[in-house]
C-alpha cells in the first residue's frame, strides 16, 4: 500500500518523516453518489468496502455492489433517478446495463464523455476525502478505514461541500 502524501509542519531544519511498513495491508474502495434536486439540500450516498486480501474476498466493488447503491438511492430520494456517471468498466458491465434496462421506469442513465473528471461532481468528495487523510499516519487499515469513513459522514451532512462539487464543475441543473 503506498501511503499517501502530504504537507505538514516541523521544526526548522528538520524534516518530518513519518515511517510505514513496507508491505501491502490492503486497501480502501468508495463508491458513491452527489445527489441533486432543485430546491432540496445536496445529499452523499456512499459505500465503503476495505480488503483485507485474505482468500475468497472481493478485492473492490462489483456491479451487484453499485447496483445495490443505486437501489438505496432510489429509495432514499423518493423518486425516479437520472443518474451520470463517467465510463468505469463496472458502469458498463453487462449485468449492469440489464439492471439498467430492466428498471428503465424509474432510473434514466446517461454517460460523460471517456475521460471527463472535471465533469463529475463526484470526483470532487474524493479529492476532499484525500486531502483530509493525506496526512493520517495510520497504524492498520481499520484506522484508514474509520477516518475515511468519519470524513465521508462529515461531509454528507454538510451540503455546502457537496454543492461545491457541482459548481466546481460548471454544470447548472437548472438548464
């Protein structure tokens, strides 16, 4: 696992350095979604899946995994869902593009352009997700785990971040 990298303070003269174990202890995945209505307060609907690397365990989230997302996403926003997302193979798996079909009633999708990160408001939380744990020295993955957790909960309830996702985007849900 390559540690993350960030700025910090130390006396003058001496570099602070932080040591790390040198081998792999697993990694953290996110998946998400920045959730838009006129009118109504931005909200964050999250997952997160940490691997461990023990046997028979799934390494990152699969398309069952994103279509169960969507699924509470719908439920929780208490309507149909115009979803964009960028072109992640999972986006594109074949059992997702059946679920897609298969709930077309309620749930409309629509592709950004094949490499667009400054069009996805979602990028956006990750980047403040980062920054916050970039300067964690954590011991274990628990430890990461738990902070990117805490900071993914802070920001979901303050919309204000998750709005300045979109306007860092320059998209207009009003157009």
């Amino acid at each position: 696992m390559t540690p993350p990298r960030a700025r910090t303070w130390g006396r003058i003269g001496q570099t602070p350095v932080v040591r790390v174990r040198g081998r792999g202890s697993g990694r953290v995945s996110m998946a998400g979604m920045t959730c838009y209505k006129p009118g109504e307060r931005s909200r964050l609907i999250y997952a997160v899946r940490e691997y461990r690397g023990r046997k028979d365990e799934p390494k990152g989230f699969g398309w069952r995994d994103l279509r169960d997302l969507i699924v509470r996403a719908g439920t929780q926003l208490g309507g149909p869902v115009v979803l964009v997302w960028d072109n992640v193979r999972l986006h594109l798996a074949v059992g997702m593009r059946e679920f897609i079909e298969a709930n077309a009633q309620w749930l409309t999708v629509f592709q950004l352009p094949a490499y667009a990160p400054d069009l996805n408001p979602q990028e956006g939380i990750w980047s403040l997700v980062k920054r916050d744990i970039g300067s964690l020295a954590a011991a274990d993955l628990t430890q990461i785990t738990t902070a990117v957790k805490h900071r993914l909960k802070t920001i979901q309830y303050r919309s204000h971040l998750v709005d300045g996702c979109l306007a860092a985007t320059g998209l207009d849900l009003n157009s």
